[in-house]
C-alpha cells in the first residue's frame, strides 16, 4: 500500500511516497506558472491559426480543432493551418529544454545549442549538402541531425580532459562554432544563385512551407528525449553546487553531465532539422522560465513551454509585420534575442564585478 508522507523543513514542503520510492519538494509556484504558460501557448497557437487570408475566430478554431464546424474551416485549421503551428510548438519546446539543460550542466546562463556550435553544425552540414546536390526539402532533417549531432561529438571529444567541464565545454564549443560558420560562409559563396536561395531560407529559421511530415520525426524524438531529461533532472540541482559537492552527495558527475548534454543535443538537433536553426530561442527561454519561477536553475518543463510561446508568437509577428510576405521566424527570434543577449552580458558583467 503507499503511503505519501508530507512535512515542512526550512520553509519548504517535501514529500515522500513509499511505493514506488519517491521523495522531493512540493513547489506550488513553479506548478502555477507552469499552467500559466501552458494556458498562454495554447491560446497563442489557437490565435495563430486563426490568422490568415481566411480569419478565424478563437471559437471557430477552437471547434474545428475538436472536429467540428463547417466543412471549409476543418479544411483550413486542420489541413492548412495546423501542421506549421504543430511544429512551432514542437520546436519550441524542443530548444527551450535544450538551452535549460545545457545551461544547467555547463552552469552557464549564455550556453545554448546555437551559441556553443550544434545549431551551427547543422547548418553547415545542411549548405554542404544542397551545394554537393545531396539533399533538399526533407532530405535536410537527415542532414541537420547529422550535422548537430556531429558538431556536438566533435566539442565533447575536445573538451575532454579527465572529464568535462563546464567552461571548458563552452569555450570550444565557441571556437567549432566560428569554425562551422566560416565553413558555411565558404560553402556559400560556391553555391549557386538557387542553391544559395534555398540554403539561406534554412539558415534563418523557417516555418514557411512545413507539413507534418516535418513534425513527425521530432515528435517521436521527444517522446524518448523529453522523458529522459526529467528522468535526469533530479540529480540537475546537484550539478549546481560543483562537481565536488555533487560527487560528494553521490552523484555520478560525468556520467550524468554526458547522459544531459546527449539528451540536449538529440533536442536541439531534432529541432534544427526540422526549422532551421531558430535562433536566440534555446538561450532566452530558460533563463525567462527561471526569473519567472523563481528557481536557481532553469525548470525543464517551464523552458519548453516558454520556448513554444516564443516561437509560436513571433511567427505571428513574422506573418503579420509586413502586408504581402512572409518573413522567417528567425528573423523575429533573433531581432528579440540580440538585446536579450547583451543584456545577460552586461548582467554577467556586473555579477563579475561585484
């Protein structure tokens, strides 16, 4: 029979059932805005729908996401509309959790996977292959997963020394970012005029033109890679104090640090493959989750659901900011993230200071 004990120590409620064995704290607030968040992106994705040459009202939506209302609105939501709006919200959550646990285990609030060289990976392995004639459309997932999961095996294996820290983590994987930019930049400028066109509406983040078939694939990755991260969050905190003190609380550092920044990197890369390497996102939306529920470290969950909102908002903007196009979703992420960025630098730089 289990049995859920509760008690109050230091201010805080933990629990702790018997069958099966499970102790922690009870965090209220951070369960509040996770529903808080979870409610503002449903209500973003509906909103998005609805917008288009044919409008929409939230109810209308709302009952052809349900499967009922006239026979040209479940055209329109459910056939037109939907699939762009599945994967913002996929992706979204995908480079939100990423950047939440990337940034826990190097204990860097500017470690993200575009930051550090994944997205940059991939993007190079993208541009290499429409230049050489290997890949387009669909075949870019296989190349963007190929190429992020590459770049992160590359930054791993030279971050090595006795284990992996940390700084040294972000350190190299600034340099293998730098080295796959110049690479792409090179690629580039041997593509062709068309070649050039398709590669550059990848490289900046795109949700234009995409069906299910692009969220199929990341889907099913984070039905394995989203359990596997809060599966390892409970030995996250412990990352927190040090390699020393979380060895000392038993934790098994380097195991664990791999086991994260794998999880991380499937995330990312996933998300890469089938948008394009949106930027700012995997930065912004932990440390947003974090400030929001009032955590040492950026929550898992909060994360994604706040990277979904993001990105599902600023394809909005991206639809609606100019009258007869459609700008990238990047366009808008990276406009929002730049200040974002340098505000956390100048934040980092008082710290430092101080």
């Amino acid at each position: 029979m289990a049995i859920l004990q509760l008690k109050r120590v230091g201010g805080r409620t933990t629990f702790r059932l018997t069958r099966p064995p499970v102790s922690g704290v009870l965090r209220p607030w951070l369960w509040l805005v996770c529903l808080g968040l979870a409610a503002g992106t449903f209500l973003v994705f509906c909103l998005g729908i609805g917008i288009g040459d044919y409008p929409l009202a939230l109810p209308d939506v709302i009952r052809a996401l349900w499967g009922s209302g006239d026979e040209y609105s479940l055209l329109v939501v459910r056939e037109l509309r939907l699939p762009r709006a599945v994967v913002a919200l996929l992706v979204g959550a995908a480079f939100g959790m990423s950047g939440a646990l990337l940034q826990t285990i190097t204990r860097n609030p500017l470690a993200s996977p575009d930051i550090i060289g994944i997205n940059q990976g991939a993007g190079t392995a993208v541009v290499g292959g429409i230049v050489l004639g290997l890949g387009s459309g669909l075949g870019t997932q296989v190349l963007g997963l190929a190429g992020g999961l590459a770049a992160a095996l590359l930054i791993y294996l030279l971050a090595w020394k006795r284990g992996v820290s940390g700084y040294r983590l972000v350190l190299i994987g600034i340099g293998v970012s730098w080295v796959c930019v110049a690479t792409t930049d090179y690629l580039m400028t041997e593509a062709h005029i068309y070649q050039a066109q398709e590669a550059m509406g990848w490289l900046v983040g795109n949700l234009n033109g995409r069906d299910m078939d692009y969220a199929r694939p990341l889907a099913l990755a984070m039905l394995v890679l989203v359990p596997a991260a809060l599966i390892l969050s409970r030995w996250m905190r412990t990352l927190q104090l040090g390699d020393e003190t979380a060895r000392g609380l038993g934790t098994p550092v380097q195991l664990t640090r791999l086991a994260l920044l794998l999880t991380s990197v499937g995330l990312a890369a996933f998300g890469t493959a089938a948008a394009g390497p949106v930027m700012f996102v995997a930065l912004a939306a932990p440390q947003i989750a974090q400030r929001l529920c009032r955590q040492s470290s950026p929550p898992p969950v909060a994360s994604a659901l706040t990277g979904s909102l993001i990105i599902l908002g600023s394809d909005i903007i991206a639809r609606q900011l100019l009258t007869h196009t459609e700008l990238p979703v990047g366009v808008v992420t990276g406009a929002f993230g730049a200040p974002f960025l340098l505000w956390l630098l100048a934040r980092a730089n008082r710290a430092n200071v101080a």
